[in-house]
C-alpha cells in the first residue's frame, strides 16, 4: 500500500510540473495563452531577469524541438569557451623549390572552417604567391580539410534540405559568395537577355568548378518568370531551366556539392586573373599539409562575436555548425559533430540546465530531435544575462523585432511591429516548428527572459506574437 501511495505522489508531482501555472497577476496572459495554444503542444516559460524568479508558466517543462533557438546556447557556449576575438584562421603552404618565377612543387591551403573566406582571401594568397617571386605553378593545389572530421552534414538534414543553403555541408576549408557568410554556397544570378535566346548567368564569387547547365529561355516582357535555379542531388551539376522574361531577374543559392574542392577552383581562378597560372593536368584534390612545406600566408575569419551576430540576426546554419565543431575541435580535440555537441550539453549542465530535459544533436536547430523545455531555454537566458559577454556580443546579435533595417531587425523585422524596441528574440523555424526566445521588456520597464515553442501542422507565428504582446501588456 505504501508503494502505491509513493507511485500515485509521484505521479501527482509529474502532473503538477507539466500543467500550465499562473499567479493573479498573470491571470490575462494566462487566458491569452490558453487560448492561443489551444489544439497544439506548446511549452511557455517567463523568468524575471534581475532574479531569474520564475513568473509564469504554461506546460514548461514539456520538452519539444526548439529549432533555431538552439542557436542561443550555440552562441552563449562558443562566447563562454573560445571568447568574442576568437578567429579561424586559413593557411597558405608551399613545398618545392622556387625557379625563377616557377615553382616546381605544390600549393597547399588549410583551412578552420572560416566561413567568411572569400574571395578578396583569395587575393591575398595570391598576392603573397607573387612576394615570393612566384606566377607559375608546376604541381598540384591541395586542400586541408582534416581540422574538422565526422559526416559532413548535421543530423536532421534530409535530401531536400542538402540543396538549400540553409542545408549547406560542412567543412574545414569552404568559402562564402557574400557578407552574411553564407558558407559552402555559391549564387548563380540569371538575367533574361532577347527573346528565344539563354538567360545571361553570373555567379558568386564564380563557377566554382560546378558543372552550369543553361536550359532557359528568354521570352517576351510581361510573361511568366518559371526559371528554376537547382542543383541535382548528390552531383556537382547545376540546372536552370525555365522561362525568364525580358529584364527580370533571377537569384539562387546553391550549395557546393563538394565545398573543399569547389573553393581551390574558385581560388585557382581568381590566381589566374591575378597572373598565377597552373602547368597543365593540375590538380585540385585533398591532401594534408606536409611537415617540410613552408607557410608563407595566413587569414583570419572576422572575430567571434561578428560570426555570432550573424548567425543570429539571419538564422545561419553554416555559422553554428562550423562553431559547434570548432568547440569539439578546441575543447576536445575532435572537430567532429559528436564532439561539439558533447560540449554544448557539458556547457548547459555547468550553467544549472536540467539535463533530463534536452537532448542536443546539432548547433543549428535543423535536427528535429533537439529537445528543450521553454523554462531550461529561459535559464539559459537568464544566465546570458549574467554573463560578460552579455551586453556587447550576445544581446546586439539578437534581432530587434520591428525593426525595419536588415541587420538590426533580422528574422524579426516584420514581426511585433507595435511594439518596437521592446522585444529581442531569436526566432525558430521547421518543419511543424515554431518558436521563439528572447526577452521583452514590459509596459512595467522591467525586463523578462521568455520562450516559447510549439508544433503543429501550420505556421503558429502569429499565436506566438500574440502572447509575446501580451507579455509586454501584462508584465
């Protein structure tokens, strides 16, 4: 009997831990969530910033896939652990012997998985080719790939997802077409051009070594724009196909189907237009930098907190998972998922997380069996809060809801237009996922950390910004 009165206690307390709680001075935005959560899971949590006091609750310690929010302990993790300056370097080898302007040898270049490498570091390397007195190269271009190990994909990145940019592969030696560091993605731009003739294609930052195939047609002004921009799964072949009408525009990410090799034929020709040529049969493959060959070059990514406020502000997926492998890489010598991952939970768990209640399998939230609660996302929230970093590299990554400019407002420029200013959060979106996470200030002035996650089988955004308003009208 005592046994079953110790079962129906514990049972009791499981139950009072998942119901939605609310004190009377919550007792409006406790209505407001029941009614906008009502027919999906959901999990809300509220805690007071200055005493991480927990304010509200509605199924808290429910623990659903957080998507993109995940960033916000990607982010917290790599600041706590390698710092606000910490920079990924990309190295530039030579081995040989230097000829007049030849060089009989090969060309190496390592890489961190720096995702803002670009093109203008391609300039760099071959500007520091020709101070050694070096255009022409008689051997290979190799790339170093080995700082980072494991499957080059995130767990929870399926066949479709792989050909978007959001999708990207991972490796230590990739490059990105543009400033919001889009890494392992060139852009292919199509243009219509006259009537019945191919659309004229222009790439970022360019052909990168994939195989373009043009099946487009230009056709009169006013019609149909069907130009599809797509790369075939699993293959380094590139299609556009369709129709584009005269003077529109066409502008498509595609992912690199194999980053590594993709970015030495990227940097080869930008070599070539810089007067560095390659004897004919050169390769570009993979191969480690030997022990004799001499470094002459080094770049470095833009500082931590640049790569995080990013990553934030757009949802970049490239950036966490190159971070959360960079901490399996600097804290436990493995620059695999797996690793950083591990470091990620170890980094939750030393901050108080409950971790009975997270399972963490990547950095970006693309897997959907990350699990969370909205009260251990509001924890994390708090404990920012608390951090050094906080106020110059964690809240400024954070995007400003209503705010119209793009790297202030990003993924929440649109949203809780009403109340500007008042919200910082990070946004979360997959498939039958919503959520969001972040802190609001209330008509109150004081500050509050919040999340809120939900699945259903539809978008929940605007359920979401309607108890985030009354958030701010209630606290």
């Amino acid at each position: 009997m005592k046994k079953i009165l110790i079962v129906w206690m514990s049972l009791l307390l499981v139950v009072t831990m998942l119901v939605p709680t609310a004190s009377a001075s919550t007792a409006q935005l406790s209505k407001v969530v029941q009614s906008q959560m009502k027919g999906i899971q959901a999990t809300v949590a509220v805690r007071d910033l200055d005493t991480n006091t927990f304010v509200y609750g509605y199924y808290q310690n429910l623990s659903l896939a957080p998507a993109s929010t995940i960033k916000l302990l990607t982010a917290s993790a790599a600041l706590a652990h390698l710092g606000e300056g910490y920079q990924l370097t990309t190295d530039l080898y030579i081995d040989g012997t230097i000829n007049g302007n030849t060089l009989n040898g090969n060309v190496y270049v390592r890489g961190e998985g720096d995702p803002s490498f670009q093109a203008n570091d391609f300039v760099a390397f071959a500007n520091a080719l020709k101070a050694k007195g070096i255009t022409h190269i008689n051997g290979h271009l190799y790339g170093d790939e080995s700082w980072f190990s494991g499957p080059r994909l995130a767990p929870g990145i399926n066949r479709n997802d792989e050909l978007h940019y959001y999708g990207a592969q991972i490796t230590a030696l990739t490059m990105s077409p543009n400033n919001d560091y889009d890494a392992s993605t060139m852009i292919v731009s199509a243009a219509g051009s006259r009537v019945g003739n191919k659309p004229t294609l222009t790439f970022a930052p360019n052909a990168s070594g994939m195989n373009i195939v043009n099946q487009a047609r230009t056709v009169a002004r006013g019609k149909a724009n069907t130009l599809s921009i797509r790369r075939v799964y699993n293959t380094n072949r590139v299609i556009v196909s369709g129709n584009i009408p005269v003077g529109s525009t066409r502008r498509e990410w595609v992912t690199l189907y194999s980053p590594t090799l993709s970015t030495l034929v990227a940097m080869q020709q930008v070599w070539q237009e810089q007067g560095i040529t390659f004897a004919r049969g050169a390769q570009q493959t993979y191969a480690k930098v030997p022990k004799h060959a001499e470094l002459i070059s080094q770049t470095k990514s833009v500082p931590l907190d640049e790569l995080i406020f990013m990553m934030n502000k757009l949802s970049n997926n490239s950036i966490a998972d190159i971070l959360v492998r960079t901490l399996g890489k600097v804290v436990k010598g493995e620059g695999s998922n797996t690793a950083g991952t591990q470091v990620l939970a170890e980094y939750a768990q030393s901050i108080g997380l409950d971790m009975s209640r997270i399972r963490i399998l990547d950095g970006s939230g693309m897997s959907l069996n990350n699990r969370i609660t909205s009260n251990e996302m509001a924890k994390l929230l708090v404990h920012a809060n608390r951090s050094p970093w906080y106020k110059a590299n964690f809240l400024p990554s954070l995007p400003k809801a209503g705010h119209n400019a793009r790297l202030e407002g990003g993924t929440m420029r649109y949203r809780l237009t009403a109340i500007p200013n008042r919200v910082m959060a990070k946004t979360g979106t997959q498939t039958g996922v919503n959520a969001l996470a972040g802190y609001v200030r209330g008509k109150s002035g004081k500050w509050y950390a919040y999340s809120i996650i939900t699945k259903a089988g539809s978008s929940t955004v605007p359920r979401i910004d309607r108890v985030v308003r009354e958030m701010y009208e209630q606290l």
